[in-house]
C-alpha cells in the first residue's frame, strides 16, 4: 500500500511541486492551504508523514505542529518543516516542537524526497 504525504502551505506552486516529486516517486499525496484544512485531512485520512510549511493564514506552521504532537492519535506522525524560515533559531524551534526534519526553502528535490523517504520509506 502507498504511504500518504500531506502537503500543508498556502502556495500552490509549491504543493504542484512537491506534489508530482512525491507522486512521480510512487507515494500518494494529501493537500491543505491552511492549519484548518491540514487539520480536517488528518482526521480523515491519518496521513503517513505530513510536510508543514510555518508561515500560512491564521494558523503558523509552528502552532499546528505544537497542537498534532499535544494530541495522542497525531503525536507519531513524522513532520518535516518545509519554510523559507532558515535561521538556526527557526530549525531549532521546530526540533523543538517535535519536527522530524527542516528544510529550508527553497529546497533541493533530491535532498527533500531523500528526507521523506527517512521518515516515511515507501513500500513500491
């Protein structure tokens, strides 16, 4: 069965990208625009890694991860950051809040399908 990546940033170019690196490598993929929506898609659908962007509408990237990693059924789900927030108090606070991984935007594909597949070895 495929692993599920959700693709939470409010930029669609960027989903569209990492959407058909993560599709072309054989995975399934998830979006939301925004915390809310993030949100409602792991309730339905569990996702096997979510890639979580820290700047959106409302609700920041750091907030949303802080709440899933608070919430029992959530908390093992891996994150990695995914932000052109790069400085080193950004990563750490990500390491902090629970984040799998960073990285910084804009991003090499190769080193970021490398860093999925750490978290989330797909099975094809």
């Amino acid at each position: 069965m495929k692993k599920v990546v959700l693709i939470v940033d409010d930029e669609p170019t960027i989903v569209t990208i990492i959407g058909d690196l993560l599709q072309l490598s054989g995975y399934d993929t998830l979006s939301a625009g925004d915390a809310e929506e993030a949100e409602q898609a792991i309730r339905a659908h569990r996702p096997d890694l979510i890639l979580l962007d820290v700047m959106m509408p409302k609700t920041s990237g750091f907030d949303l991860c802080r709440k899933l990693k608070a919430t029992p059924d959530y908390k093992e789900i891996p994150i990695i950051f995914v932000s052109v927030m790069n400085k080193p108090e950004d990563l750490a606070k990500g390491k902090e809040l629970g984040a799998a991984d960073y990285v910084p935007k804009p991003f090499d594909p190769n080193d970021l399908l490398a860093r999925i597949k750490r978290y989330c070895p797909n099975s094809d």
